[in-house]
C-alpha cells in the first residue's frame, strides 16, 4: 500500500483536526471543488478548540483538546501556560455560574495541545522549544473547559488569543499582530477572533477586512459572545429533568448568596434566572423564591436593579442560620440600593441577626451590619453608620483577614470625608496603611478601598496628588468593576473625566457618574441645574437618591453621600 | 557571496552567472534534551517523495509523529515546489513536494557516489560539509545546498546562458525600461536575466515624456498609452533581441528555462490561493503584495514569449492555465489600485490579463 506523501499527510491532518484550517467555502469557487470532492470540514466538537502562538518569527496554529487517558500525543506546557489553565478552571464557574457540570473533572488532566500548522515569516528554521508557555492561551482554554462541561462545541469560526485570571478578568496579550497575521495565513476557516477589549482596536488594525474582532472584559462576556443563545437553550433545556433543575436552581441561589466577588459579570445570571422563571413551568414555590433572589441580586449587582419581595416567614426561618443572615444581608443591600423591599420591613427582620458585639459576631454577621450600616448613610442615619463601621473594620481587622475588612473600611473613609470628619478620616487612613502592612486587601477589596480613601483625600484637598494618581490608575484599569471605574473617572482628572462624557451615550452607568462629575461642577459654582442634575441621577440611579432625598438631602448631600 | 568557491562551481558545470540569491537558514540551536547529552547521530538528509522516513532506521514514522519535525521556510526552495523540515532528534532535513513538482536529489560531493534510489525516498548522509543539487526527474539543476557548520545555504540554479541584456538596453530610447533592467542587473541570477530579456521583448516602448520614471501616476490611458502600444507592434532592436537570443538557445536550455518556469507558475498559483486569507489590510501594504505577485506573473509571461519563439512552452502554458484561474479569482475579490508603469503597459498590450492596472484594463476593455 502506497504511503501518504508527508506534505499531503500533514495538510490533511490538519484539515481532520478540526474546521478551522478549511478554506471558506465562499472564496475562490471553492465550493465547487468542494462539492466535487464530496469532503467537507469537519463539524466542531465540544472540548476541541484552536490557538495560536508566537515564538520569534513562527507562528503556529495548536488543537487544543481533552483527550481521555492521555491517548494524544502532547506538546508540553510550561509554568505560565499551566497557570493560565488553572485560571481558567478557577474563572469558569464564576463566569458560567450555573451551568457547569464538573470543572473540576474536566481540569484533572491538563489539556492536550498538537501542533496544526507554522508559518515563518521569513525563511528560516521553526522556532521551537521543548514546552509551550505563556499566557495566551487563557482564553482558548476558558472556551475548551466551557465548551467541554457545557458538552456544546465552540463554533468552527472563532478563535480566542487573550489572558485570562482567576477572576474571569481578559488582558492583553503579545505579538498581537503576529497572531493575527497568523491566524489569516494558518486557518482560513476562522473568521472571527476573540481578544482582550483593550486590544479590540489594535487587533481591528490587523484584522486584514478578513477577521472580524470581538473585543471582550471578561471571560463571561466572551462566553457570551462566542456561545450566542445556544447557552439560553441549554438552560431552558436542563429545566426539563427535575434533579437538574433542582441542581441548577440550588446554584443560581448559591451564587447569589456568595456575594459580587463570586461573578465578574452578573448579566448572565439575570437572564438566566429570568429565563428560568419564564420556562421552566413545573417550579415549586421554594425553587421559585431561589430564582427571584439570584434574578435580584445579579441585577442589583448589575446595575443596582432588581425587584426582590420578602421572603415567606416560614421559609425564611427554614433556612441554616448563616445561610438566613446572608440571605437578610442581600434584603438590606437590595433596599438600599434599589430602594425595595421597604427599609422599615428589612431592618425590622436584619435586627434580629446582627450580633451586638463585632468582635464575636460571624463573618456573615459582619457583613449584614455593613448592610445596614449603608441603608443608615442613605437614610439619615450616616453619623451612626460612620461609628459602626469603625466598629466593624476594627473588628474585622482584628479577627479576619485585610481582605474581609475592605467595605467596612472603604465605607468607614467614605463617610469620614463626606461628613467632614478629618479625625475619623485620618484614623481609617491609619486603619487601610496598617492593613497593607498585613498583606493588603486582595484584588478584589483593595480597588474598592484604594477609592474610597482617594476620593476622601480629595475631598478635603483636591490638589492631593497622591490620591489623583490613584483614582487617575483606576479609572484606566479595564479590568476593575464598571462602577469602581466610572467613581473613579469622577474623582480623577481632566483627561479621564472626559471618559465619562465620551463613553455616557452608550454606557448607562457612565452616565451615572456623568451627571454625578456634572453636579460637582455645578455645586463648586453655584450653579442653579444642581437641582436638575440630582432628578436626572434619581432617575438613573432611583433607589440610593431616592432614599437620599426621602431623608431630607439636598443636592449637595446627594453628591456627598452617593454610596459609590 | 558566492554560495562556493568559482572553481568548485566549475567543477559542477555551473558558472556564478548561474546561481541565483544565496539564502541562508541557521539550524536551530540544540533544545534541552540534547543539552541533557542525547548522543546525535551522523548529519543526515532524508528525502523523500511518498514517506517521511526515520533518518536512524529508516522506518515510516509513525501517525502523529510528524510533531517531531520541525518546520522551515526557505524561499528558494519553495519557488520549485519544495518544502523543508528538520527532525532534530534525528538530525536529518527532510524535503517534501507534491506529485507535480517532482525532483530528485543527488549528493554532488566529489568523493562520494550518487546514491542508491529506494521505493519513495533517497537518503544522503553528510558528513560535516555537505553540497546537494536538487534537480528536475529530468535532470535540469535547480536548487544546489550547501550544509557548513550550523548553516544551511540554498541557491537556486539557472543552468542555461545568461542573455546579453546590455547588447539591447543600449540602444534603447525607453528610459523606464533601461533604468528598470539597469536597477536589476547587478548580481542577476540567469532566471532573472531572461525573465527581463521577456520584459524587453514585450514592454519596450518609445515612451512620451509622461511615462518617464515617477510620472506614470500622471497620465491617463488615452494620452499617450495607445501610441505606445502601437508603436510597440513595431520592430526595434530591443523587441528582436531577447527573440533571436531565444531562438538560438540549444534544446537542454530551453527545457531548464521551462522547467524552472513551470515551478515558479505552480508556486505562484499556491500563493495566490493564499493571498486573499493574508492580503493586507493596509493599503499600502496590500499595494505592494498585489504588486509583487503581478510582477511575478509577468516574469512568466516575459519567459513564456521566449520559449514560444523558440518553439518551446506546452508545459508552461500548462501550468499558467491554473495559475491565473487562481489570479483571475483574486484580482475579483480585491480591490486594489496599483502605481506602477510596468502593470500600466502589462494592461496597455494586453487588456486580458489580470496581472495589469486595473484602471487601464477598465478603460479598454
């Protein structure tokens, strides 16, 4: 039997791996000679997906895949590489909340990575090195878990080439251009690419008319994008088996319940409980109340939205103590923040769980006296709200770790400025420096009370420069929350607070904080709109301002104690 | 430089005149296994037509294990159709080509024999220098490597007599074209020579002012592109040249000429079927890859002309057919306008050819 001639041997394995090497069948009548040869790509499979790297002056295009028992042969991955894979394992559930069946079985065996093709862009020999490393590969792992515990292929013409953290966050990623030329030259069956969103135009530069680009912030997002309805479909398909409805229903009400942190974009989740509600026909009144919590919470966390009633007495009561405070502690946020349910029913019910002593009171319990404690700043009640949470920090510093005292702290510096109290200020100045000494507040806490203090330092003083450099850093960090960003182009400088008039029109919660940089201007003048403006944020904004004003806040109230 | 000594050249029957632009590839550095003391077998090249062999065994390679082989991008060979890998474990290079661009082989130093051909694949074993010419089945020269040290040198071989460019250009009256050949001439392979002794034979024209070097952008097809055409259909010294000389070129020439033309349309129309997923987005860099397969298909052309006159070509013309199925498509799918006086008289002489200005092709077609 006649061998294979090697070039032909590999073109075709290439060509079996997966679509992405297919010409497109509309280009250069190759339709035509496609139908002639009666062969067609391959149809994508869930757990595959393809990548590409650079090294020097080559270009490769790499399958990724899970292949049980390690029956594939593999290139090796190098340390940056295999934490990347960790990220993505790590990300995975907070991006696809409740969706994923066994991250943790899928990311036992690291993943299995072939060589498809090289191009060099100059005549030379392939640079190669034993392992494969780097951070690029991130995202395409992220879609390879996904795609893989979702058992739903990636579609045939999506590539990804962006990092990825444990947080879901995307970053950048080198030798873009290289890629992308790449990408056009190995695998004419991908029209689009997902990147980081802070690459989206570079990547657009080299796109060639040829790629089209999806610039992502998170992992979520780009699930999103890559997966379109198809997730919906799964979802509304899951609710027809009652132990995995049971399953998923008990996940969305998890992830409500763990706290912002637990997902980096919570839109998905919205939609996803709300889909649920609507379809899924067989709910029981206790997998009801979950799915309108989680519909609540992730809304509220979205874009301070959300209708959530009281829970049933009963219900309530049925639930494990700390499993209740929590559950209370999202009732006090979700008043505070969208104004319902009503702030007398929910503090009538949180009383009863905050323990009066902090020093012997649980994590939860903690946190639902910050809840309050924000309700109080946003009712009339902030001399107290700044005493408690004090308390809190002091606490918190005292029995937990740095990272679990950052929103009582960050509220403990936001209250002093707005108040005025430079004592109580410089003590939580003291509290944030001495907790940075001790290992600091974590990715997630520290931006959250890196604002808080610069916003206060330049309240009292806004020719701080210090605290400029901070907000002006995290206004420009793409990878921070859309709120934290958008406070922080309030406080930041000229350049930045221009972000806020350019990016208002098409982003609801820049505008927030448009109208928000709009009535510090008017109020530092004098101007009369003050009044207008604070309408404007109450509509935007109803259930903060709308407590604010209730209380008897002015304008200049309103943009002193605004919660964020 | 010189890819051997003048005398070492002579001694294979080939003038300097005859090898093209020297390339130079240095073999990758040894990885970490090798650091870790992986004993190396001897230098080897593996080539092979219908498998990839083990350099150590001489056994296929098994599914899969061509991850082993590293890729490499060499130009010259690439314009015959060839590829190269390297297996570093083995130590072996490994050139791969498909069934129309068929070669051979032959291992040119003086004290070693020509291998023995096997079913598929014929194996040299270098020793620290190794000289290699690979050549058409038929025998026509027309890559030679040279392995020295951790270098690869790849020349191509134009083994026929390089026309006398300068007997036509003299008298010449057509200053784009004399300073085109002029810029070319300096170190020109023979290819490239007869590619511009076609150029001569077809473009040369008694070009009004407004086609001097620079002003082709300035002129409009009627102002002055048709009385060059016209004039063009004229005999001249330069038009009778490059004919004559093709005429008088024996049978061997006239088959090398071919054959390296024949690959280079092959090569051509894999880069064209290329082009549209890499083209440029940018427009200047879209103009000069347009450019830059144009010309090479005007090469072909000029070479085709010659080898009709000496009543030479099928094979050519068999390939071009594909080629330019290939450039035709393309040129459909963009879009892209080009400065350049040469694609200009390419549309001027012939208004089908997809490789000239579009504009000019517009206005006479």
């Amino acid at each position: 039997m006649a061998a294979t001639p090697p070039r032909r041997a590999r073109d075709e394995a290439a060509l079996a791996a997966g679509p992405w090497c297919w010409p497109p069948a509309d280009i250069l009548g190759l339709e035509s000679e496609r139908s002639a040869d009666e062969d067609n790509p391959p149809t994508p499979r869930p757990g595959h997906v393809a990548a590409v790297t650079v090294r020097g002056r080559t270009t490769t295009l790499w399958h990724l895949h899970l292949a049980p028992h390690r029956a594939a042969r593999s290139t090796v991955l190098g340390a940056d590489a295999r934490a990347s894979w960790r990220s993505a394992g790590i990300a995975l559930p907070r991006s696809l909340p409740v969706l994923w069946r066994s991250v943790h079985e899928a990311t036992q065996e690291m993943p299995v990575i072939q060589r498809l093709r090289t191009s060099i862009d100059a005549p030379g020999f392939e640079e190669r090195d034993a392992v494969v490393d780097g951070p690029s590969f991130g995202l395409a792992f992220f879609l390879l878990l996904a795609s893989s515990v979702l058992d739903c292929a990636v579609p045939g013409d999506v590539i990804a080439s962006a990092a990825i953290d444990a947080y879901g966050r995307l970053h950048g990623v080198d030798g873009l251009r290289q890629k992308l030329e790449g990408v056009r030259a190995l695998a004419p069956g991908v029209s689009r690419v997902v990147v980081s969103a802070d690459q989206a135009h570079e990547a657009e530069r080299h796109a060639g008319g040829t790629l089209e680009v999806i610039g992502a912030t998170s992992a979520a997002e780009a699930l999103e994008r890559v997966f379109g309805p198809r997730l919906s479909t799964l979802l509304v398909d899951a609710g027809s088996d009652p132990a995995r409805r049971a399953e998923l229903t008990s996940g969305f009400f998890r992830l409500a319940l763990v706290g912002r942190g637990a997902a980096i974009d919570w839109s998905p989740v919205a939609r996803g409980a709300d889909q649920a509600l609507r379809t899924w026909t067989e709910l029981g009144p206790d997998e009801r109340y979950q799915l309108e919590f989680a519909r609540a919470v992730a809304a509220r966390h979205e874009s301070n939205e959300g209708d959530l009633p009281l829970p049933d007495a009963a219900w309530l009561r049925g639930r494990p103590r700390m499993v209740r405070v929590q559950v209370l502690s999202h009732l006090v946020q979700q008043c505070a923040d969208t104004g319902r349910p009503g702030a007398t029913e929910v503090e009538a019910l949180a009383s009863h769980e905050v323990h009066g002593d902090p020093y012997e009171a649980f994590l939860p319990q903690l946190r639902l006296h910050g809840a309050l404690c924000r309700l109080w700043a946003l009712t009339g009640r902030a001399d107290r709200a700044l005493a408690d949470n004090e308390r809190l920090t002091r606490a918190a510093l005292a029995v937990f770790a740095p990272a679990d005292a950052s929103f009582p702290l960050s509220e403990w510096l936001r209250l002093a400025a707005a108040l005025g109290d430079v004592q109580a200020f410089e003590r939580a100045g003291a509290a944030r420096e001495e907790a940075l000494t001790h290992g600091g507040f974590g990715e997630h806490g520290g931006p959250y009370v890196d604002l808080a203090w610069a916003r206060g330092r330049l309240l009292f003083s806004a020719d701080d420069a210090r605290a400029r450099a901070v907000v002006d850093r995290l206004s420009a960090d793409a990878s921070l929350p859309a709120h934290v960003r958008w406070s922080a182009c309030r406080w930041a400088g000229a350049p930045q607070r221009w972000r806020l008039w350019h990016d208002a029109g098409h982003a609801p919660l820049a505008r927030r904080y448009q109208v928000l940089a709009a009535l510090d201007a008017a109020l530092a003048s004098g101007d009369t709109v003050a009044d207008s403006l604070v309408d404007e944020l109450e509509r935007l904004d109803p259930g903060p301002v709308g407590h604010l004003r209730r209380h008897g806040a002015g304008a200049a109230d309103v943009a002193r104690l605004y919660p964020y | 430089m010189s890819i051997l000594p003048f005398g070492d050249l002579a001694a294979l029957g080939l003038a300097p005149e005859m090898i093209g632009p020297v390339e130079h590839l240095q073999l990758p550095t040894p990885d970490v296994d090798q650091a870790l003391g992986i004993s190396q077998p001897d230098v080897t090249f593996v080539l092979s037509s219908r498998v990839a062999m083990n350099a150590r065994d001489a056994q296929p390679l098994a599914e899969g294990a061509s991850d082993a082989l590293v890729d490499a991008r060499s130009d010259v060979l690439r314009a015959i159709g060839v590829d190269l890998r390297l297996d570093r474990a083995e130590g072996a290079l490994q050139l791969e080509w498909a069934a129309d661009t068929d070669v051979r082989v032959r291992d040119v130093r003086p004290d070693r024999p020509l291998p023995a051909a096997a079913d598929g694949y014929v194996r040299l074993t270098l020793r620290q220098v190794g000289r290699f010419l690979v050549e058409s089945p038929a025998g026509v020269p027309l890559v030679l490597g040279v392995l020295e040290d951790d270098t690869l040198a790849l020349a191509a071989v134009s083994a026929w007599p390089a026309p006398p460019l300068d007997h036509w250009t003299g008298p010449m009256t057509d200053e784009w074209l004399q300073s085109t050949v002029a810029r070319a001439l300096p170190g020109a392979d023979a290819w490239t020579r007869t590619a511009l002794a076609g150029a001569i034979a077809r473009l040369a024209a008694v070009a009004p002012s407004s086609h001097a070097p620079g002003a082709s952008s300035a002129g409009t097809p009627d102002d002055g592109g048709a009385h060059a055409l016209l004039r063009r259909v004229s005999a001249s010294p330069a038009t009778i040249g490059p004919r004559s000389w093709a005429r008088g070129l024996d049978p061997g020439a006239l088959a090398s000429i071919e054959e390296h033309a024949r690959r280079r349309a092959i090569a051509l129309e894999h880069d064209l079927d290329h082009l549209l997923a890499v083209f440029p987005a940018e427009a200047t860099e879209a103009r000069a890859a347009w450019t830059r397969v144009c010309h090479r298909r005007d090469d072909l052309e000029g070479v085709r002309l010659l080898l009709l006159e000496a009543g030479a070509g099928d094979g050519l013309d068999e390939a071009l057919r594909d080629t330019d199925r290939a450039g035709r498509s393309l040129r459909l799918s963009l879009n892209v306008a080009v400065d350049d006086e040469r694609l200009r008289r390419v549309a001027l002489g012939d208004p089908g050819a997809w490789w000239g200005d579009p504009a000019y092709e517009v206005r006479l077609l």
